[in-house]
C-alpha cells in the first residue's frame, strides 16, 4: 500500500500572503481589515446562493466557519481549547465574545501574527488567554491539558499532518475532541494534488506559502485511526466555502499589484475555484474523538 503520508515538508514556511495582510492592515485597508483583520480563512455560506461579495458579508461567512468548527469540537463554557495556528486569534476571540470561565490557547509560528492576536484579544468573563510562538507539530505542552484543540485552516502548512495529529492526540485529554478544516482533493485529482505541492514550477504561484494538498478523505481516515481518534464529523463543504474565490479575486483586482505575482495569483485563484467546483479538490470539516479509555 501507498505511504499515507509521502509528503513531508521540513523547513519553516514562507506565507507572502500574511506578508501582504499585514501591509495591508498597516495601511488601514478597510476592506482587509473587515474581511482578514481578525480571521484568515476562508468563509462559509450556508446558503452560497446568498453571497453578495461584500466585505462585511465576506466577514460574517468567516465568523461562521469559526462557529462550525467550534460545534464539530462540541466547545462549552468551561473547557480548555487550544487552537493550533491560530492566526490573528479570531477563533480564540470568537470564544471569548461567547463562552466563560475558559482556557483560550493560541499558538502560531509567526510572532507579528501573535502580536496582533494580542491587541485584539481582551479576555473576559473569566476566560484566560495564553499565546504561544511555536510548532504545532511539537506542542509545548503538557499531556492531557486540553479539552478541545482545533487547526483551523492550517494544517496543510504544518510539516507533517501525522505529526500534529499525534500531538494534539497527546495532549488532549481522554474524551477530548480535535476539530479542523483541510482541503481535501478527490482520489482521482490525488497524483496532481501530490503534483502541485510539490513542483517547483508552481514557485511564482506561491503566494500561498507551502501547501501540502495531498490528503484524501479514505487517506485521513487511515491516518487518524493510526493515530488513535475515533471519528466524529466529516462534512464536505465545499460548496459553502465556494464563493470565497470570488470574494479573493475581486479583493486582488483592487490592490496595488504585488511584486508581479498578483496575475499568477488571480490565475491560480481561477484554477483552484474550478477543481473545486468540479470536486476534484474539497474543503473538509472534521472533527475526531481521543477515546475516553485514550492515553
Ligand atoms: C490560513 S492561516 C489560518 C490562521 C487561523 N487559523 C485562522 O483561521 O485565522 C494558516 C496559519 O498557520 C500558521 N502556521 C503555519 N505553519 C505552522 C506551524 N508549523 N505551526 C504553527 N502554526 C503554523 C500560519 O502562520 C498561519 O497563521
């Protein structure tokens, strides 16, 4: 049988887009910092047909794929979360508007994306709030402290998805839950997902960082069984997320060109909408159960 996991990217990743964000948030770009000033993921519709291209109906669609992921992780008032890439931390801010008494942990490679977490953060109703700079495929935590973890949109970036699955596996606590979102090709469209994270004829394209697109569903649902967890939610919805693309592209048409990539990138925006439109490269939510007999 095939490795699950061929692909298994070493060095730290380069992201040009959080490059850009963050310039344009230096700008006080309105429409950037309505739609990826506190979350950088993509949104989701429950009806596409309703989107209307707006920044601030764009912000919403991004606020309710927070709220998907957290239900997937079942998350409550109370619990310990850690979100693993957590960006901005507009997920951990998300559950502090909502939620008390909790243990909000964000932990994020990069130190500039922390710094802004930070401002954006104030922790109320009990709620207690720890940002950490880090790898999510070596936590810097202890076994078991932690009720729910969540990766939203990220761990394509991560150097190994087996890896983190087996930190967040360790340290949850037995019961815990692990909720993420990925983008998932179809097993036709795997040899070219495998492909496409790995040719470095894609370099001018890499305005996205270093993506490793070569999971399927059947390939997480070895790799979690591997690992451990026991399934708990798999939705394809990539149809819900399908307007995002066009939201991206007329985003791009009004920024200042970026350094001769803004083109390939509109390119390879229209590439990605139509594999995924076609069902050759899905956008996932799953979530996953540490057995409550777990150690
Ligand atoms: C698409 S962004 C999503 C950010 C955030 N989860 C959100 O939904 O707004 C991907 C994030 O993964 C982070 N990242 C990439 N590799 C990482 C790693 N090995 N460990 C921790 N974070 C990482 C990036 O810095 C970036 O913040």
């Amino acid at each position: 049988m095939a490795p699950i996991e061929p692909i298994d990217m070493t060095s730290p990743p380069i992201l040009p887009y959080f490059d850009f964000i963050l310039a344009m948030l230096a700008q006080a770009n309105r429409s950037v910092e309505t739609s990826f000033g506190r979350h950088v993921h993509f949104g989701f519709w429950t009806d596409p047909k309703t989107a209307t291209g707006s920044d601030d109906d764009y912000a919403r669609a991004a606020e309710r794929l927070s709220l998907e992921l957290c239900q997937a992780a079942h998350i409550a008032s109370g619990d310990r979360v850690l979100d693993a890439g957590c960006g901005f931390g507009g997920t951990l801010a998300f559950l502090n508007e909502r939620h008390r008494d909790m243990y909000l942990v964000g932990l994020n490679l990069e130190s500039r994306q922390l710094e802004r977490a930070r401002q954006l953060i104030q922790p109320a109703a009990g709620n207690a709030l720890e940002l950490h700079q880090g790898d999510a495929c070596a936590l810097p935590f202890a076994d078991a402290s932690f009720d729910r973890v969540l990766a939203v949109e990220c761990i394509f970036h991560f150097p190994s998805r087996a890896r983190f699955l087996g930190e967040a596996f360790r340290v949850l606590r037995p019961g815990g839950t692990l909720a993420l979102s990925d983008f998932v090709p179809s097993t036709l469209a795997l040899p070219i997902a495998r492909a496409a994270t790995e040719a470095p004829m894609l370099a001018r394209y890499q305005y996205f960082g270093r993506c490793n697109i070569g999971c399927t569903a059947a390939g997480y649902r070895r790799l979690i069984r591997r690992v451990g967890f026991e399934p708990l939610a798999e939705r394809n919805v990539t149809r819900n997320i399908l307007p995002t693309y066009r939201y991206l592209k007329g985003l791009l048409s009004h920024a200042a060109a970026i350094d001769g990539i803004t083109g390939p990138v509109t390119h390879f925006l229209e590439v990605l909408r139509a594999a995924s439109a076609l069902g050759l490269l899905n956008y996932y939510l799953m979530a996953f159960r540490k057995p409550a007999d777990g150690i």
